[in-house]
C-alpha cells in the first residue's frame, strides 16, 4: 500500500473533524482514497464450468479497490449481482472486473450462457450457473 491513500484519509478525517467537509461526502472520499490504493488482484481460472475450490470465495474489506481477472475455456457472460457488473469472458485472453466494493454483503458471480448463448447451453448444464461468491466485510 502506498503512502497516498493514508495520507488522503488523515487529511480527510482532519477535514471532519475541523467541521469544513459536510458528513454526506464522507463517502465520495473515502472512495477517492480506496481508489488511489493498489487494488486487491484476483486471478480466477474458469473450468469445465467451474472454478477451483479455493476461489469459490473471496473475502475482502469495504471500501477496498478490487480487481478479478478471468481466464476461461469457454465463452461466457459473468454477472456480479448485489453490483450488477456484467463481462463477457472468451479463452482468446484474460478478461478483468474491476470494482470499489462500497456495498458490504456476499454477492454470487453467476455464469449466463456458456458458448456465448442460451441456445448453446441447450442439453448441458444450467444456462446460469453460480461460479463463486464475492464477501465483502464491513470496516
């Protein structure tokens, strides 16, 4: 972690304390000092529909700069419900979601249309299939 976010915090917290930064833009700095932070990265490989066992769930704080990167063996589109994200992911290359986790709860990542449409899910497994569950912790 670098120097900048703690520094954007202090002066922040300094702000509110001194009564120059209205209470309802704690938030939009805060945001502003988890963004400036170097982002939480998590590499996930999506196989055969599934992902392995130790990335089911991934568990981080509120507040902080979250980065998923993909690679997958089939076409899909992934959904972050609770953030509504939506991405395309294909074997050609890595595919990355990117987030501020401002909202605390755990959150499915769901598959919709593996071979990149309904009509190809047809006779194998559900066309929406839950891959794994973000939690993000309250501060």
């Amino acid at each position: 972690m670098t120097e900048r976010p703690c520094l954007a915090r202090r002066a922040f917290l300094l702000l509110l304390t001194l009564g120059v930064v209205e209470p309802a833009f704690k938030e939009t700095l805060l945001s502003c000092a988890a963004v400036a932070a170097e982002p939480l990265r998590f590499s996930i490989a999506i196989k055969d529909r599934k992902v392995d066992e130790n990335r089911k769930t991934l568990r981080v704080t509120q507040d902080a700069a979250v980065e998923l990167i993909f690679t997958t063996d089939e076409a899909a589109e992934l959904h972050l419900h609770g953030y509504d994200k939506v991405l395309t992911v294909t074997p050609a290359a890595p595919s990355e979601l990117r987030l501020l986790a401002t909202i605390a709860g755990r959150f499915p990542l769901e598959a919709h249309q593996f071979g990149g449409s309904a009509a190809a899910d047809k006779g194998r497994r559900q066309a929406h299939v839950v891959l794994m569950y973000l939690e993000v912790y309250p501060r």
